[in-house]
C-alpha cells in the first residue's frame, strides 16, 4: 500500500485561468526590465527552465541569480495578487474532498512541483487546500530543473521508497518524471493532456478528474476503490 502520495498542482489540484501567467509577465519585466511578450512551454516544465527559454525567446542569456531574482519577484506578485488569484482562479472539482479523503485513510501528502515553494504555499492556501499537505517532504522548482529529480529528491526527504509512493499529475512530464524512480502514477486527464495521451504514457492509472474520492483512495492503495 502507497503511503506517500505526490501531488503535482497546477491543472491537477487548481486552474489560474490565466493569472499565473500575469503574475510571471509581471516577474519577468520586473527581473529582465522587458515586457514578457510570449512564455515558453510551460506545461510540466519547472520555474527555472521556463524562465531561462522565456528569457532566450526575448534574446536575453541568464544565470542563477537572475533566476534567484526572478523567482524572488514571483512570489512577491503572487502575495501582492492572492485575492485576484483567489477570485478568478478556482481549485478543480473533487480537489478539496481528494486531499481529505486520502488524509483520513492516513497518507503523507506532499507536492512535487515545478513551482518554486513560496509558489506553491500560495497557490494551495489561497484555494483552502494546503492543510492536508506536508510541505518539508516536497520539491520544488528551485531544487532542481527535470521532473525525475523532484520526485527522487522528495522520496529522500519523506524517507519513502518508491514501491510505497504514487504521484498524482497530469501532463506526461508528470508520468515520465515518476517512473524514472519507479513511482506509480494516477494520471489526471484535467490539464492539456487527455485521457489517451496520458494512457499512452504509461500511468498506471488515469481519471477524467478529481470527483470520486472514493476511488481515487482505492487507487492510490492499489485497489479499485469500490466498495461491494
């Protein structure tokens, strides 16, 4: 049975609708003195890489501390704008009563996330979905740039084994950073990912979204979830 369960955030546990990429336009001029004109790829990649290729597509070469500067800047716009966030973002259906079921069965939750972590505290709290969540065991964007290291880096900080994990995403970064440590997944067909695309990745197991708790714990244990 899983006991540590990783959870990715963004399109898995909560949609910005947009204010995510306000608030890192709004980093980003205050970093680089340029407006952001365009964003590169973002889904599954972590702060550090996004803000280094963004920075590429404006011709700008950066290094550690522009991203320390960076990522300084982003929180500080999400602290500035958490009601915004709060008001037109919105946690995913099944998201809150996923992290109080999955508590009440008795699993560590962390997050492994490409978000830096003052990121991700805002983002869960904002949306009421932070209290379940052991944040000393996650990782983070400013860890490490690939997926697989998060999770590795995670396992190692909750003293978890893999066999005894599962992650919760929803891109294919998400399945492929998992595996790469032996991790099962729980894919989330609630991002840009559909549920074939996640299936050909290889999660083990892959939902349309969040509603049926019941079953999401059966997963995570390694069962259906239903009862007879």
């Amino acid at each position: 049975m899983a006991w540590l369960v990783l959870w990715d955030i963004d399109h898995t546990l909560i949609d910005t609708r947009g204010v995510g990429r306000e608030l890192s336009a709004s980093a980003f001029e205050r970093t680089t003195g340029m407006p952001m004109r365009e964003q590169a790829k973002i889904d599954g990649i972590t702060e550090p890489v996004i803000f280094r290729e963004t920075a590429k597509l404006h011709g700008l070469s950066t290094d550690r501390t522009d991203f320390e500067r960076f990522a300084e800047a982003l929180a500080d716009e999400h602290l500035k704008r958490a009601e915004d966030l709060r008001v037109r973002g919105h946690a995913l259906p099944g998201a809150a009563a996923a992290l109080r079921a999955l508590d009440a069965a008795g699993f560590q939750q962390t997050v492994v996330s490409g978000n830096i972590r003052a990121v991700a505290e805002i983002k869960l709290r904002v949306f009421d979905l932070d209290r379940h969540i052991r944040w000393e065991l996650g990782a983070y964007g400013e860890d490490d740039d690939t997926r697989a290291e998060l999770v590795r880096l995670s396992l190692e900080r909750a003293g978890a084994v893999a066999a005894d994990s599962v992650l919760i995403g929803d891109t294919p970064a998400d399945v492929e950073g998992a595996h790469a440590n032996g991790v099962r997944v729980i894919a989330v067909a609630s991002g840009r990912s559909n549920e074939a695309t996640l299936q050909a990745e290889g999660a083990e197991a892959v939902l349309s979204d969040l509603r049926d708790a019941e079953l999401l714990v059966g997963l995570v244990r390694g069962d259906d979830g239903r009862t007879n």
